[in-house]
C-alpha cells in the first residue's frame, strides 16, 4: 500500500470571492464544498479566519463553522485556525464549546499565534486588549482550562464549553508553535500550503520536542499543501493562474478577489515578483493525475506526514470540485 492510501486527506476552504460575485456565493459554495468532499470521505473540513480581505469570506470563522455543520452529518470541521490573539480565550471556548455541545465529536479548534491582520484590522478587533503574540503560549493555557473539566474555586466557566474537550490544534508558519505543540503534547499543522520555507524544521522540532499527553501519545503532522490538480498537466498550468494572480495581489497589497485564469502570466509579473510567488507555492500540487501523484508520495516520503489537507484556488467551483474528485481517485487507486 502507498503512502498517500495510507494517509488522510482533508480540505482547508477560504471562501474565496470572486471577481464578479459575493460574500453570500462564496459562502454557499463553502457548504457544497463541504458536503462534496464529505462524500468523498475526507477527514475533516476547515475553514481560516482571515479579516479586512476582500477575497475571502471566513472572518466570522465560528458562525461559518455552525452553517457547516448544520448542512453535513460526519465530516469533521474546525477553525484552521482562530488566531488567538485577536480574541480573549473565554470568548473562543464559548463558540467553540457551543459548537462541540450542538454537534458533538465532529468540531476541532486550531489555533494561529500571529493576528493574520494589518495593525489598523488588528486594533479594530481588540480595542482595548492589548492582543500581543507574545502572550500565546498564556493564552493557550487559560482556553485549555475553560474546555477541560471544572476544577474547585474556579471563578470563571465557559458555558458550552467547560468539559467538552474541544480538540486543540497548534498552527504554524515558523518554529515557535512547533515547539509548542511538541511540548503541549498537541497536534501540530504547518502552513505549508503558503510558507514551505521551514516545513522540514518545523517538523523536525516539533517531533523531537513531543512530549506524550493525555490527547496524544505520539506526534502527529499535517500539512497544509495547495491543490491545483486537472485532467492533464496543461489545464492545471492553466488554471494554476488564478492562484498565481492572488498570491500577487497579496504580495503588491492589491484586491485578493478571485480573478479568471489567464493564457499567461508574461506581462503580469515582474521577474523578482515570480521568483517571489514561486516561493509562497513551492508546495503547490499543479498537474494531472499522474504528476500529482508523484509529486504527493515523494512529499509523504520524504515527511512523513500523518494527514494533509487541501487548498484549493480554482476560479470556476465545478473546477475545484472536480479536483477533488480527482484526488481521492488518486487516493483510491494508489
């Protein structure tokens, strides 16, 4: 048996808003996603909280996640991830313990350490807080303590919340959560789908850094690895160039709406700012069947990795569905 029919696989959506739609489609196309790949029989379903981006529709990441799972009935869906700092952890266990209370075993909470927001959005979200990253590791021990059991004299509950054990993820893009979910002894998930750079360290840490808990008692890694999968290695290269496009709108802080594929890139890109998108998605699976296939053991190989999970920037939504299909195909028959 291969690697990946040996490894779960799951999908990370960003509600992304096209060009010429809306929040509410873009939302509405979260939930079909969902349900597709649910019966497809992925792991689970995230979605990210990201805010002040007019491309993506998953700021209110824990009212997005309670539409979800209303509309499925196994797949589990979680938050990849809140980024706590933008929140009291109080407020973070209520939703969440609200949500494990109305749908029980399928929710999962994972957590970033950096706002995900520009100083002004950031300000905007904490008023008076004063949010710094540097108080996560704090923060993640005052939220584990409002999800676990009530303890004696405790002054504070979440209510949902206290007791449900909200399965807690570690996020990251560099070496700090990796540490820390090694020592928490927690899941951890690297942002590989958008910064590879350190994927190797990363899990390299985290893994000699593991301490056995009472959630886990061996390391487990996920990786987060873009999706541009198609019938044939040229439609993926064309297609490719919808994500090619956003991630250049990101880097020149222009529009992140959804633009169309294009026939080529040339004339769109500067050569640093190709050499510089190149590098976000060095990760990305871009190709047929066959050259994703590949590309997806030899990443398994040479990680390890326990489960991945898929983004995927596709302009037309019966392309992005089509993908997966693709991919648990390829899962199938591997």
């Amino acid at each position: 048996m291969s690697a990946l029919a040996k490894t779960r696989i799951s999908t990370l959506d960003l509600a992304p808003i096209r060009d010429d739609g809306g929040p509410e489609q873009a939302l509405r196309n979260s939930l079909a996603l969902a349900q597709h790949v649910e019966r497809l029989g992925f792991s689970r379903f995230w979605v990210a909280e990201h805010h002040n981006m007019d491309g993506i529709a998953s700021s209110a990441t824990a009212v997005l996640l309670g539409y979800l799972a209303a509309g499925t009935a196994r797949i589990r869906l979680g938050a990849g991830g809140v980024m706590l700092p933008n929140h009291a952890p109080l407020v973070i266990a209520e939703q969440f313990g609200t949500l494990a209370t109305l749908y029980p075993g399928r929710i999962d909470l994972g957590l970033g350490r950096a706002p995900g927001a520009d100083h002004f959005t950031a300000q905007a979200l904490r008023r008076e807080r004063s949010g710094s990253a540097e108080d996560f590791p704090a923060d993640l021990e005052e939220l584990q303590g409002y999800l676990g059991p009530r303890t004696s004299g405790q002054r504070v509950i979440a209510m949902p919340g206290s007791g449900t054990r909200v399965p807690i993820w570690l996020l990251g893009s560099s070496l700090f959560s990796a540490q820390l979910a090694g020592e928490k002894g927690l899941p951890y998930a690297f942002a590989s789908h958008f910064a590879p750079r350190l994927m190797h360290e990363a899990i390299r840490v985290y893994r000699n850094a593991f301490r056995p808990s009472a959630v886990l008692d061996k390391p487990y890694v996920m990786l987060g690895v873009p999706l541009l999968l198609a019938d044939s290695d040229e439609q993926a290269q064309y297609l490719a160039t919808t994500a090619y496009q956003r991630v250049l709108a990101l880097l020149r802080g222009q529009s992140l709406v959804q633009r169309p594929p294009v026939a080529s890139m040339d004339g769109l890109w500067l050569p640093h700012e190709r050499e510089a998108v190149a590098g976000l998605l060095g990760l990305a699976m871009i190709g047929g069947p066959q050259t994703v296939a590949r590309r997806l053991e030899l990443l398994l190989e040479q990680t390890g990795a326990d489960e991945l999970i898929f983004t995927c920037d596709q302009y037309e939504f019966a392309d992005r569905l089509h993908a997966f299909d693709l991919l648990a195909e390829l899962q199938r028959s591997a």
